[in-house]
C-alpha cells in the first residue's frame, strides 16, 4: 500500500466523496429515495480509493455510513413500493368481488 502524504490530491478527492455521499444520503432520507443510489456509489468510489491508496482514513467510517443509510433507506423505499402495490390489487380484488 502506498503512502500518501496528508493533503493529497488524493486525500481531497476521497473527502469530497464521502462528502457527497453522506449529504445525498441525509437528502435521500428526507426527498427523494432514488439519491441513494447515488449516495451508495460515492461512497463505493470513496472507499475503493481509501483501500486502494491507504489515505483518507478518517473518512472510512462516513463513507459506511453513508453507503449504510443509502442501501438501509433504498431497501425500505422498495419495500414501501412493493406494499402500495399490493395493497392496491387487494383493494381492487375486494372491489371487484362484492360487485
């Protein structure tokens, strides 16, 4: 594993990116559940590049979490969906039944 001085290019770009996961993680909590997948993908690259050169340490334990709450919340949202759906067929097979 090379070393990396601290203030690398490298360490930057792997801030940036678990930077970008982590808030588009917290944004697809609160808006939009497709962010996820992005949030999910930064913080992939982030840790790629953190096991790949060995800088950026610090910044492991946000890209989990940020690859955590995006996969968690992703998952659920398709749950969420999957549940509407079938409640909606259920509904109009009851619907259509007492007619």
């Amino acid at each position: 594993m090379a070393t990396v001085p601290s203030g690398s290019p490298v360490e930057q770009e792997i801030q940036t990116k678990t930077t970008h996961a982590i808030i588009a993680a917290v944004l697809g909590f609160l808006c939009c559940p497709l962010i996820d997948i992005y949030a999910i993908i930064a913080a992939n690259q982030a840790l790629a590049m953190i096991n790949q050169t060995g800088a950026g340490q610090q910044h492991r334990t946000l890209a989990t979490v940020a690859k955590f709450f995006g996969i968690i919340h992703l998952g659920l949202a398709v749950l969420g969906i999957l549940l509407y759906i079938v409640l909606m067929v259920v509904g109009i097979a009851a619907g259509v039944a007492n007619q």
